[in-house]
C-alpha cells in the first residue's frame, strides 16, 4: 500500500482526499488547524498529527518514506491576505512549500504534488489553457502560488528525481467546507444562507461564470498523478470539469435541490479591480496525458452537500463576505 503524507490534511480538499481514499493508500494528514478542523477527518481512516507545514520538526513527526506528498497548507484564498494577512498571508504559504517540497525530496518521496490556482489566469481568454502566458497576477493569493510553480521549475532541474505535479484548479465544491466558513465556495455559503433562511447576495447581476468542478474530481485528479510512473517531470494540469455556470444558474439549481424559493438580493460589485468575470478549463492536457475525466455534475454535488449539511458546524457567515 502507497504512503501518502497530506499537508493541510484536515481541510476542505485534504479531508475529503483522506476519506475517499482511506482504503487505497495508508495516509497521514499534518495540520494546524488554521482552517482546518480535525471533524472533517471523523470518517476517516487515517493518522493525524497536528504541527506547522512550516516546521521541519513537525513534518518530521509524520515519518518518512511517503510515497507521495501531497502539499495543501497553506493561505487558501485571496481575501485571506487582505488587511493584517498579507506578510503573515505570504510567509505561511511560501514558507510551507519550501519546507514540505524539501523535507519531501529529503524523506525519499517519489512525487510531490500541490496545489495551484486558476485565479492565476486571470480573465485570460476562455478556455483557459496551461500554454496560456499569464496576465499580471489579480491578486497576493496568485502571486504565491505562481511562485510556487516557478519554484518547481528550479527545483526540478536541480532534484529531477522527484516527480512534481502542480495543480491549477479550478471554482471547487463540495462536503467539508463548514472549517473554512466565509472562505468556502459560493456554492455553499449560497445553500447555507438558503437554509438558514438568509438572503444571498450576488455581485453585478449574477452572470459571472465558474468552472465549478466538485472535490471528488480534484481527489480523482490527484490520484491520478499519484499512480502515474515514475521519471514524469514535473507538470502543471489544469483540473475542471471544462465547463461553466453562471452564479444565477447555481441559484436555479440550489432552488430545485433544497425545495425552496431563494431570496437573491443584487447588489453593485464593490470589487472594482481583478474581478474575474468568467472561467472555464481546457482540460485536454491532463486527460490525454493523466486519463482525467471529471464525473460528478453540479446537480449531484449539490445534492451531497445538502444531504450531508452539519448546520451546527456552520461558523457564522454570511454570502455578503466575500466572492
Ligand atoms: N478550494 C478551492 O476552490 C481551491 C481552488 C484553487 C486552489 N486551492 C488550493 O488548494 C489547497 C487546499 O485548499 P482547501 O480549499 O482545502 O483549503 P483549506 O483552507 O480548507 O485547507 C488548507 C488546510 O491547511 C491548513 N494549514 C494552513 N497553513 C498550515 C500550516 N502552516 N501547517 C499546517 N497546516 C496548515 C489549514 O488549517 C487547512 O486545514 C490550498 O492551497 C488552496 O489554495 C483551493
């Protein structure tokens, strides 16, 4: 059975990769509960440490000999870096990538994965391809993880027998995202305000479009990689489901799932700089060359999440917060 070693393990991403895959490969999940919550890991067969991707100590506490590690801490979204995030935004991510790719290298991994963004192509002509050049970064949230894969190019050049796959996905939803609270994706907070009987509010008129692709097919995405041969390189995939919806088709569908009218409140968009107005995934890259196929459609993640909502784990939001 592979060991596979999971920063950021009891996050949204990190906790549902542990549990589908608790089977398959013998796991350890490292977090420090910054976002994460040791809850989203309760079905989960797996060990937990808690520590700092940071430390070395701590990554040291999690054994050696992995497989793969599969680097998820981090700062995990742009308005994390707003106002007193920002240096604290920067050190945490960047600091956490140069730890784990070299306790990895050094602990005698065979892949490193981790996870980059598709805010990094900005409002790039559609679909969005990996050959794309990239526009000025949108944001400090893109600027870390563009480091992170430049950082990969170097250090694969140096280190080319680690295997490196970088990862820009895409809008992801899905179970679990109740740690992350105003933070999580759209997709929840507009159920848990429907819920909870609250008004969504949308930005500008609610035809901004994502590539909504649910976590079951970013874990398929990094089981994929993991599995792949040895001596591949080091690759960056695009991970969607190709394909988008505006946020006022999310509604129609959050409506036909919960049973209910939502209340949609329209308000003008206050961010007035790097909105990204639409995105959707080329995904011919990393289905030709991984067999990636993405399977579970909008309705049915929804559905899933809807059905599996822990209302008390909710942590106070409102869709107002940020987009
Ligand atoms: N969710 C998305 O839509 C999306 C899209 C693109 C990229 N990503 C990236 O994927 C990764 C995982 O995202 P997620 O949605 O699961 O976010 P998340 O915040 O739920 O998961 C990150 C986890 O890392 C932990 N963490 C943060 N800093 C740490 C540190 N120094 N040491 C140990 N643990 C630490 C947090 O507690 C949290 O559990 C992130 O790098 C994020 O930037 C996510």
């Amino acid at each position: 059975m592979k060991k596979i070693l999971i920063t950021g393990g009891a996050g949204f991403i990190g906790s549902n990769f542990a549990t589908i895959n608790q089977d398959k490969y013998e796991i350890t999940c490292l977090d420090n509960f910054f976002l994460g919550d040791e809850k989203n890991l309760a079905n989960a067969n797996v060990k937990f440490v808690k520590g700092d991707a940071c430390k070395t100590e701590d990554l040291e506490k999690c054994g050696k000999n992995f497989d793969a590690v599969i680097h998820l801490a981090g700062t995990s979204s742009a308005p994390m870096f707003m106002d007193d995030g920002f240096a604290e935004g920067y050190r945490n991510s960047v600091e956490s990538f140069a730890k784990t790719i070299e306790f990895a290298r050094k602990s005698g991994a065979k892949k490193f994965l981790y996870a980059s963004t598709s805010s990094l192509y900005g409002n790039n002509p559609l679909p969005l391809l990996e050959s794309d050049s990239l526009s000025d970064p949108l944001n400090h949230y893109s600027v870390t993880k563009k480091v992170y894969e430049d950082t990969s190019k170097c250090y694969h050049k140096v280190y080319p027998e680690m295997d490196i796959f970088g990862f820009r996905f895409m809008s992801v939803f899905g179970k679990n995202e109740e740690s992350k609270g105003k933070y999580a994706n759209i997709i929840s907070q507009f159920l848990w305000d429907m819920v909870r009987d609250r008004e969504i509010v949308i930005y500008g008129d609610g035809e901004q479009f994502r590539d909504f692709t649910n976590v079951a097919d970013i874990v398929q995405a990094l089981t994929l990689a993991i599995e792949t041969p040895e001596n591949f390189g080091n690759k960056i995939y695009n991970v969607g489901r190709g394909e988008s919806m505006s946020l006022n088709e999310i509604v129609t569908t959050l409506q036909k799932v919960i049973g209910k009218e939502a209340k949609v409140k329209y308000i003008e968009n206050p961010v007035k700089e790097g909105y990204i107005k639409g995105q959707h995934a080329d995904i011919t890259k990393i289905s030709n060359e991984l067999g990636f196929s993405p399977k579970v459609s909008l309705i049915d993640g929804i559905t899933e999440i809807f059905e599996n909502l822990n209302i008390e784990r909710i942590k106070e939001t409102s869709s107002e917060d940020f987009r």
